[in-house]
C-alpha cells in the first residue's frame, strides 16, 4: 500500500470515528432533551386531569351535602346529618386543593375567586338550614330551600365548575397534542440516530473488510516475493563477495604495478641526482680554474651566478619529484594494506576493552605526555569481537586525538562507554581544535582530510577506521565544531556473529 493510500485510509477512519461522535452526542442530546419534554409535557396532561377531578370532586361534595341536607329536612334522621357535616367539611379543603392546581392558569385563577364566592354563601344558606332544623322550625328551613332554588345559587356554581371543566378539556387536548408530539420526536430521534449508528456501523465493517482484505493481499504479496527470497539474497551475497574480491584483487594489482614503475622512478631520480651533482661540478671546476696552480678538489668549488641558480633550481626539482614519490609510495603502502586487511577474517573472541583501551593509552604515553594531555578512561563494558579490528580503531582514534589537539593548551581526552538493547556505545572525546560541521562527512573519506594540513598523513584512518566498524556490525558518527573539541561515537553489538558481515564487507 502506498503512503497516499494510507493517509487517505487514515483520513477516512478519522472522518467515519468524528461522524460516530457526532451522532452519538447529537442522538444523546436530543434524546435527553426530547425525553425531558415529553416528561413535562405528560406531567402538565397529569396536572389537567387531576384539576379536572377536583372539580368533577368538589362539585360532588357540594351535591353531596345538599342531598344530606334536603334528607335530614324530610326525615330528621342523624345519618342525613352526619353525612350532611362530613360533606360541608371536605367542601373547604378541596376547594383550597383546586386553588393550588389551577394557580398557574390566570383564567383558572379568576374563575376560582368566583367558585369561592359562590361556595361560600351556599355553604352560609346549608347553616341557616341546618339552624332552622334544630330549632324545629322545618318550615322555614322549606322555605329557604326553597328560595335558594328559585335564586339557583347551585346552578350559579355549576356553570363556573362547568366552565372551569372546559378551560382544563382544552388544555388537556392541547397539552396531550404536545406530549404526543415530543414522544414522536423523541422516537423519531432514536429511530434516525439508530439507523446512522447501523449505517456507520455497517461502513466501519466494510473499511474494516476491506483492509483486512488489503493486509491478506499483501500478506500474499509478502510470502510470493519471500519464496525466493532467500535464494534470491544468497545470489546477491555471492555476487557482492565476488565484486568485493575483484575490487580487493584490482586494488592489490593496481597497487603493485605502480609500485614496480616508481621504484623504477626512485632509481632514476638517484641517479640523475648524482648525474647533477657531477655535471655541476664540472661546470665548476671549468669556470674557477687556479691561474697559479691545480684545479680545487671535488666539493670545494663554489659555483656563482647563473651557475649557482641553475643548481638550486635543479636540486629544488629533485626534491620536489623526491617528495611527490615518498607521497605516492606511502599511498600505495595504505591501499596494499588496506587490500590486505579487507581479505583478512575476522575472530571473535572475548575482550576486556577497557584493559585493551589501557594499553593502547601506554603506548601513547609518550606522545601524550608531549601534547600535555591528559586520557582518562571511564569503566567499559566488555565485548566479544575481533581483537585486532578493536585494536585498530581505537589506537586510529586517540592517536587523532592527541595529534589534533590545540597547540600551548593542557590537552583533555576521555573514553566514555555504556550499553544499550544489545549494543556497546563508545565516546573518544577531546578539547581539541574540532571539525567544521561541513567537514563531519568529509573526513570518512578515503584519501580525504579537512582543516589545516600541519600533522602527517595520507587521509585513509578515519576511513579505515569506519570501514572496521562497520564489518563489525557497527555505525560510527561524529560531533564537532571548531575551537570545542570533537566527539566520536562507536556503537558495536556487545556479541558480534561472526556470519553477520565477515566476508560480505
């Protein structure tokens, strides 16, 4: 899969989890807010119909108590009366009951001042009647029943009970249309938002079917290219390991053909600085002829003028060509020995490296003792590598540190080591004069060196150096800046297998 292909794959299961999100916290909140609603909207349907029967209730006690009244006026009779009582005693209660139910609507709110006022002299006129009956004047208790009939003062309560009744009707049509809606909604909500979540869901399976399709198609893609996969890199091996010994065989005859033709050269170059020698003595011994006696003996003739330039100029000659040859010969000697310690195999073993680093350190006592400097070396841990090879690079390395430290000042160098999954880290650090960091490549280069050209050297250690390094198994890496000393890292593994890179590098 491509890395395009990845981010928009990435893209979409964001964008499908993000959906998700919404969706479950749009339903969550609608739900909440719809169920609260209908909640309210069903209370206020309980809150009609519970004012509606305490109306429906206080007109019944109202009735209840005339009926008990009329009775006791016919028959005298206790139970009449007791009923009669028990029905003027609930009145005043549920008509205090109904006042508090009904306390929200205005119009409610006025019609009760006028169902009190109502209930209030009828309740008057059911005492007068009751006093009358007890002071045995059932005439006039007829009479007055009579009268409150033709006044139709119970009508009078009826109709604003009746009027009450309808004004709680219609609130109830309109509160149950209300409740009804908030249910529809509240349903409709849950039923889009479960049909999303299924939606999503079903979209999540697909993404989900479809990588796990593209992992088995990759996975297939995977174990067809592994069939051969380790043929295949055997085949490269050998052939990299035969272009390594060709490059190695190459470099050897290269090396020790320039060889034959400069020695060739240094004999030559001898030669014809005798030759020189003689000819300029002969061209003495002709122009500073003793007018009174024998020529001067060999070496004692003073050649001047142009004679004297040409010889300076001709042996200047020499000593260049002599020095160009000294220069290629030592080249030549790295490569040989570079073609030489390229075929050689590596043998682990196990070392103690800070003993090893120790003795390295004693055979550089001198020229450190010379630089000023000082070499401190920390607890190392212990490796089991090619000895040699170890050998190598840690002489190349604190040789280049003593050699490149600041010239007049006390000289610093530590050798610092610590592990990590596996691997041994190294730190050579020095107060020296440091690298450029445009350098920090430049100088793993063969035959390549940076800064100033003041100490010997052909450029092939630090590059010999990381070549090492790397047949160990290893990686190696600089930090420098000019003026603030230089840090070269060495990580190897702790074990080395032998098999890993002994014969490929």
């Amino acid at each position: 899969m491509t890395a395009e292909a990845q981010r928009r794959r990435r893209f979409w299961q964001i964008l499908l989890f993000a959906a998700g999100l919404v969706v479950l916290t749009v339903i969550s909140a609608g739900s909440v807010y719809l169920v609260n609603k209908a909640r309210d909207d069903s209370k206020w349907v309980i809150h009609t119909i519970e004012a509606e029967n305490q109306i429906n209730a206080l007109l019944l006690e109202i009735r209840r108590a005339e009926s008990a009244a009329r009775g006791y006026l016919l028959t005298q009779g206790e139970d009449f009366k007791v009923d009669h009582d028990m029905a003027v005693a609930a009145i005043i209660p549920a008509l205090d009951r109904l006042t508090r139910l009904i306390g929200d609507n205005p119009a409610q709110r006025q019609s009760i001042e006028k169902l009190s006022t109502a209930i209030e002299t009828r309740l008057g006129q059911f005492v007068q009647e009751m006093d009358f009956i007890r002071q045995g004047e059932p005439e006039k208790a007829a009479a007055l029943v009579r009268e409150i009939a033709s006044a139709d003062a119970t009508a009078a309560i009826a109709k604003v009970a009746t009027e009450m009744i309808q004004e709680e009707e219609r609130l109830f049509r309109l509160r149950t249309v209300n409740s009804d809606r908030s249910q529809t909604l509240a349903a409709s909500m849950t039923g889009i938002g479960s049909g999303l979540v299924v939606l999503l869901a079903l979209i999540s399976i697909w993404l989900v079917r479809r990588s796990a399709q593209g992992r088995d198609d990759a996975e297939v893609r995977l174990r067809d290219a592994n069939v051969n996969l380790e043929a295949v890199v055997d085949e490269r091996t050998a052939d990299l390991r035969e272009a390594n010994n060709e490059i190695q065989r190459f470099a050897y005859i290269v090396s020790h053909d320039l060889r034959s033709p400069l020695v060739n050269i240094m004999g030559f170059t001898s030669e014809l600085e005798e030759l020189g020698g003689d000819i300029f003595r002969r061209i003495g011994s002709l122009t500073h002829v003793p007018a009174d006696g024998p020529p001067l003996p060999d070496g004692g003739i003073a050649l001047e003028g142009p004679d004297k330039q040409l010889s300076e100029d001709f042996s200047e000659a020499l000593g260049f060509i002599k020095s160009s040859i000294a220069k290629m010969d030592r080249l030549i000697s790295a490569i040989l020995n570079l073609t030489r310690e390229g075929r050689r195999a590596f043998q682990p073993e196990k070392i103690d490296t800070r003993e090893l680093i120790e003795a390295i350190v004693s055979t550089l006592a001198h020229q450190a003792a010379e630089a000023q400097a000082e070499i401190h070396v920390a607890p190392l841990p212990d490796l089991v590598s090619d000895r040699l090879a170890l050998e190598q690079i840690f002489s190349n390395l604190i040789d280049n540190a003593i050699k490149y430290l600041k010239p007049g000042a006390p000289g610093e160098i530590r050798i610092r080591g610590r592990t990590k999954l596996g691997y041994a880290i190294f730190e050579i650090s020095d107060n020296g004069r440091g690298i450029d960091p445009k350098d920090h490549q430049r100088i793993f280069d063969l035959f390549r060196r940076a800064g100033t050209q003041d100490k010997p050297g052909q450029g092939i250690g630090l590059a010999h150096v990381r070549a090492l390094v790397r047949r160990l198994g290893g990686t190696m890496s600089v930090s420098s800046e000019l003026n603030h000393g230089s840090t070269f890292t060495i990580t190897l593994p702790i074990t080395w297998n032998a098999s890993n890179r002994n014969v490929d590098q």
